[in-house]
C-alpha cells in the first residue's frame, strides 16, 4: 500500500449527544488527508441533538431502523466507499492527532486483515467505572475469566487470555488468530480491508467477533494490534453498567435463537464460567485480583472489581433463567 489509503470511519449513535461531539471532534483534529475520511453516521432514531451534532462534522447521515449498534454498523458499511472500514463508536475518543496514521500503518502488510488498538486509554480525570474498564481491557469482568478480552489488562499484564502467535513488528504486534478460540477483536477502533468485508454478505447487523471469525474461518487470520490506545467513555454510573450487562445477555440470546450469530460461543469452557461464579462467591480471589492491578497502576477505582464481578454474576444469572422461562427478546432501547 504505497500510498495512504481512504477510509471509511462508521459511527453507531443513538441519543449520543453527550458523548459524539467529543469523538467527532477527535476525528476532525486527525492528521491525515481530509479528502481520503468518508465520515458515516448510522443513526436509531435519536431524539436528542445527535443529529445536529453530527450535521456539524458530516453529511452522510443514514438511517438505522434497527437501532443497534451492530445493526447502525451494517448500514454504515452498505454506504462506505472507503478502502479502509473503520469502526468508531460514538463514545470513543481518538487520544492523538496521528492515531490514523497510525492504526492505517500495518496496512502495509498485505497479510494485515484488520488493525486494532492495544490499550484502552486510562485518563484520571475520567468517571470511576471508565477508569475501571480501561484498566481491565474489556466492558465485562466475565472477559477475564474467559480469556477472550482483547486489551491489555493490568491484572494479567497481557492484551489477551487466549494464547494466539504474535510477532512484534515495532509499532504492532502481527497476531494470528485460531477461528476456534478469538479475543473480542472487532469493536472501538477496529479497521478491516473494504475488499475483504465485500466478499461476505454482512447482512442487517454486523457483530464484531462474528465478523473476525468469518474472516479468520476464510484464511484471512493475520491482525494488527497497534500499540496505540483509544479512550471508551462509560457514559453513566452503576445503574447503567446493570442495564448495559443486562442488554448484553437478552441480545445475546435473542439473536442466538434467531441463528444469526456465527462465533461458537460454546467452545468456551465451562469451567471458567463455573471458576467466575466462585470467584466472585468467594471475594478473596477477586480482591488479589484488584490488588495485582492496583500495584500496577494505582487507582482505589479496583475496589469497583468486586462490585462489578457480582452485578454481573446476578444479572446474567437472572437473565439466563428468564430466557428459559420466556421467550428472548431484545433490550428496549426507547428509553436510553
């Protein structure tokens, strides 16, 4: 790629305007060719001042009727042009002017599918449950147990659980992914090759992981993670860390029982799901958790580890029965 490739940036959003005039506001102070970003907005039918917020940076504005973010970033890619997708949530800021630059470099590589940042970016003047997740590498504790986060974690001192091979390319690490076990790459700052996504129908929704297996499963296997960061606000408190775990686990089972997911969830083992349960059952193992963390980067924000573990054993175990008693559907989102 001898020269510096168009992109595509795809924006979910849906009533973001607290948070999308900071992300857009990243993305316009970029350091790359203005004439080479397409900027697409996907929107659920906001209600707020989304919409005038993101008239301000772009006039590509298309409508998301399904209203999910997976759903907002499958009408983004039907509308891009870009030789590069890059997939910007509407609560993510870019740290750096050249962070474009950056994450566009592996590229270079023709074995490169997809580039993704190593970090979250841990900033001290952000809210307690940001900071937390930033230090974790992941939105939800069960990724630790799982393995299958894909950020570095200051618990672990790795960007991964799963063991895949990495060479270190100086700016980025080349990683080869196994289809049979993935890290959550896809999502806050993932780039993918255009002619790579066009060769697949992608459908009404896009999820991330089920896109990298795809592409995994079709010998496209090779990833970039830059080591760069991106900052993922947590827009609320505690009260909306409950209800986004509980829209994690009725999305998930409602579209696994639409059979549109593709990334076989069940070759995780079930005993680190039984290993979470105790874990958080038992609190001694998660407060050496929170203490290994927090002698790696000091922040009294890892005592949330233990609050966050167990909202998320109750809701999922709450929300797994309900799903056994009733019939899955989707969180409401008119209300958010």
């Amino acid at each position: 790629m001898k020269d510096l490739p168009t992109i595509s940036i795809v924006i979910p959003t849906y009533n973001s305007e607290k948070v999308l005039p900071l992300c857009l506001e990243s993305i316009k102070k970029q350091e790359y060719p203005k004439t080479k970003i397409e900027l697409i907005v996907a929107d659920g039918g906001s209600i707020d001042k989304t919409l005038d917020v993101a008239k301000e940076y772009t006039d590509k504005i298309f409508e998301n009727k399904l209203k999910t973010g997976e759903a907002g970033k499958a009408v983004g890619i039907k509308h891009s042009t870009g030789e590069i997708i890059a997939f910007i949530d509407s609560d993510n800021i870019l740290p750096s002017k050249d962070w474009l630059s950056k994450m566009v470099k592996p590229f270079e590589d023709e074995e490169i599918a997809g580039s993704e940042p190593l970090f979250y970016t841990y900033r001290k003047e952000d809210g307690y449950i940001t900071r937390y997740c930033a230090l974790i590498g992941m939105n939800d504790p069960l990724c630790l147990f799982f393995g299958n986060y894909d950020r570095y974690c200051y618990i672990t001192n790795k960007w991964t659980g799963i063991p895949v091979e990495e060479e270190d390319k100086g700016s980025f690490l080349k990683v080869k992914l196994n289809e049979k076990k993935l890290p959550t790459i896809g999502a806050n700052g993932f780039l993918v090759r255009r002619s790579l996504l066009k060769k697949y129908s992608v459908g009404d929704y896009l999820f991330d992981i089920d896109l990298v297996y795809e592409l995994v499963n079709h010998g496209h296997d090779k990833f970039a993670k830059v080591k760069v960061g991106i900052v993922h606000l947590f827009s609320g408190n505690f009260g909306t860390f409950i209800k986004k775990q509980r829209r994690r686990i009725k999305d998930f089972s409602y579209y696994k029982q639409k059979k549109v997911r593709k990334y076989p969830w069940s070759s995780f083992s079930k005993l680190k799901l039984l290993k979470f349960g105790l874990y958080t059952i038992l609190l001694l193992p998660l407060l050496v958790q929170s203490i290994k963390g927090w002698f790696r980067k000091k922040d009294c924000v890892w005592l949330f580890h233990i609050v966050a573990c167990w909202a998320t054993l109750v809701v999922y175990s709450i929300g797994r029965v309900q799903n056994i008693i009733f019939e899955p559907k989707i969180e409401d989102r008119s209300k958010w």
